[in-house]
C-alpha cells in the first residue's frame, strides 16, 4: 500500500464503532492486515476498538502472514579512523542487499554486548546476548524487546540454542540444550521447564538452528567407538518435543549450516580449508518431507556463513580481506548467478563489519510485551555520583 494512501486512511477522524456499522470485522482485518506496522502503530491512538483489534492475537498472525520479509543486519562500525567501535544495526528489504546506498546504520538496542541472533519466528528476533548470559526476544519493526535470563544453575557448556513458536499454545519458547540436560522457557508463564534430551547423547552442535517442516534441525555429531565423530542432523518435533536424527551422505564430512533450498532441507559441508578458502559442498535432500529420500550434492560453495533468502537465493558472508567480512554476496543455486554489496557504502561510517544477518518477517509481535527500546538511557534528572559520571539505569 501507498504511503499516500496511508497518510490519508491516518487522517480519518470518525470512530472505529461507526465504521463497524457498515463492514464486518472480516473484512475489516482484511483491510488492516496489509498495513506496515508504523501505521498500524498511529491507528492504535484512533479509538478503544482499533487499539483492541490491532492488539489482538489473532490480527497479529493475520497480520504476520501477510507482511514483507525483512533482513536485519548488526554492524561493529567506526565513525571515524581511531573512534570507539559500536554496534548499529540495519533494516533491508530484499531489494536493498544489492546495495547500502541511502540505509542508515540505527544504534543496536543491545549496545557492544557479544551477542548472537539464534533465529527469528512471526518477526520477532532471539538474541543472545553472551556477556550478560541472558536471551533478548527483539522485534526491529515496532523496536520492543523483552529479557529472559538464564536459569542460575546452568553453567555447563552450552551445546546449541533454539528459539521457535509453539504451535500447540501459539507461545514464544527458547531451548537451550547443554551436556546435563535440554530446557525450554515459555513466555506466557515465564519459566523454564525439562525436556527429554537427546538419546544416546549427542557430543556437538556444529550449526545453528533452522526451522523446517515443523521442527528445528541442528547439525550435530557423537563419538564413535574409534573415537572419531560420526555426524548427523539432529531434529526437535515442534508438537511433541521429541528429539530424532537424520541420516548425513557418507561423504559429508564436517556439517557447517543446515538450511532450507526450494523447499528442501539442505546442509553446507566443509570438506577443506586452504589458505583462507573454504572448499565446501552442498547437498539436498531430493524429497520436501526431508524425513526420506536420498542426499544429493547440489553445488560446490568457497564461502564461510552462510544464510537462507526469502526466494531461494543463498548469502554468505563477503570477507575481502580475509578477516573481517565486510559485505554479503547474494548466490543464485539454478543460475549460478553472484551479486556483491560492499558495507563500506554504508552512510557515514568509516570502517564496517558485518556482526550478523536474520530474515524476519515485519510484524506485531511483542506489542505489548517488554518495553521500547527507545526508551532513554541516562536519566537526564539523576545526580552524578562522586566521581562525575551519571547515575543511571538500562
């Protein structure tokens, strides 16, 4: 929809109530759901009923299904030669990655904290935030977010981390699985709970989570008798939260990305490493299911991180100097086709890296959860404290 459009439906003035009289609340919906999310936000303030309606359940997963995908995007950046290193982030559609011509870097909510983005579900981010050992729920859209800290017994070493929706109670879980045991935190009652790990017990996690087919895929790995590693995809059922595995090709090696291509579970094995370059293979699993059928090697990749597009197309992380990845090369699997967009392009900034990349949907979710991200840091009404520096609060 038109911005022009939009300004003019934001002028209405008339009552939410007197509008029913005349449309269902269907078709209603309908017409709200295909509305960006900052517009959405100002016909909230029109009357009680848009702010119960927009607020709802039920509109936000209509409204979700029907939004853009989105790519979130953290940078360590410099202003200027021998400045402070920040984290900032950016907000692209899927046309913009080609470029970074005209994108403003915005200050990353979670400021130089070592954080990771677990995965992404309805347009809400999990973020792990390392140095706090805590877990952020973040939506970039509507800029809220929500902490969830970690239980204070949990300091063996962490194996993998999952973030999903539950589609049984529409509720936003976080899983962290360690050597003792596998938890997951629900949001609606904000505690943690047990879950049957994995059997027999798995010895590494050498990828990040991908959500396919209604449940959560890990590249993962255990010794063998000899005591090498054998390797496989580990699987979560979302609806039962049941672990099971699924069966690698013999020749892949060394598991790196499990990812999704045409509809297809797909995983990225690194078969070497030669003097900065990765010779990796990409194999497909030849059914949707992803549960049989046989594995096929699709192509071969010379990149290091590796993320999924909303259409097919694979990025990986663009490293020209061979540390610091400063651009993402867009790779089309039928065409063979690269595109390159350099972040030194970004507006006013002098050094950039790219930290991290995350698809999301633009949505409502966490609403009215949490608490804005705008929210001022330094409480410009405190005292300084003996020293001379403010007293204030996160």
């Amino acid at each position: 929809m038109s911005n022009d459009l939009c300004d003019r439906l934001s002028s209405i003035t008339i009552s939410f109530s007197a509008i029913s009289n005349d449309l269902c609340e269907e078709i209603i919906i309908e017409i709200f759901s295909r509305l960006p999310t900052k517009s959405l936000l100002r016909f909230r303030t029109v009357s009680k009923s848009l702010y119960a309606l927009i607020g709802s359940p039920r509109f936000i997963r209509s409204h979700a299904l029907r939004s853009p995908k989105r790519y979130a995007i953290t940078h360590e950046v410099r202003h200027q030669e021998h400045a402070r290193s920040l984290n900032m982030y950016t907000i692209h559609s899927e046309s913009q990655l080609s470029s970074y011509a005209g994108i403003t870097p915005i200050k990353y909510p979670f400021g130089n904290n070592r954080t990771h983005i677990m995965g992404s579900c309805d347009g809400v981010l999990c973020v792990y935030d390392w140095t706090m050992k805590a877990f952020h729920l973040w939506n970039p859209s509507i800029r809220r977010k929500v902490t969830v800290h970690e239980l204070p017994s949990s300091d063996d070493d962490v194996l993998a981390f999952g973030f999903f929706l539950d589609p049984v109670t529409h509720d936003y879980k976080i899983l962290k699985m360690n050597e003792a045991c596998t938890t997951v935190y629900a949001m609606k009652t904000r505690s943690w709970s047990e879950i049957a790990p994995p059997t027999p017990p798995i010895g590494a996690v050498t990828s990040f989570q991908c959500l396919f087919d209604g449940s959560l895929h890990w590249a993962a790995g255990r010794r063998t008798d000899d005591r090498d590693y054998c390797y496989f995809i580990l699987r979560l059922d979302l609806r039962s939260a049941v672990f099971s595995t699924v069966e690698l090709p013999e020749r892949c090696r060394e598991p790196r990305h499990v990812t999704v291509i045409k509809g297809c579970l797909a995983v990225i094995c690194t078969e070497s490493y030669i003097h900065g370059i990765f010779d990796s293979f990409v194999w497909v699993k030849n059914t949707k299911t992803g549960a049989d059928g046989s594995w096929s090697v699709a192509f071969k990749v010379d990149r290091r991180q590796c993320w999924q597009s909303a259409h097919g197309d694979l990025f990986f992380s663009y490293y020209s100097d061979g540390y610091y990845s400063d651009g993402i090369l867009v790779f089309n699997p039928e065409t063979k086709s690269k595109v390159r967009s350099k972040v030194s392009n970004l507006k006013g900034v002098y050094f950039s890296c790219i930290l991290d990349m995350c698809m999301f949907t633009e949505s409502l979710g966490l609403l009215d959860v949490g608490r804005s991200c705008d929210m001022i840091r330094w409480n410009k009404s405190s005292k300084r404290n003996k020293r001379g520096r403010r007293v204030g609060f996160s």
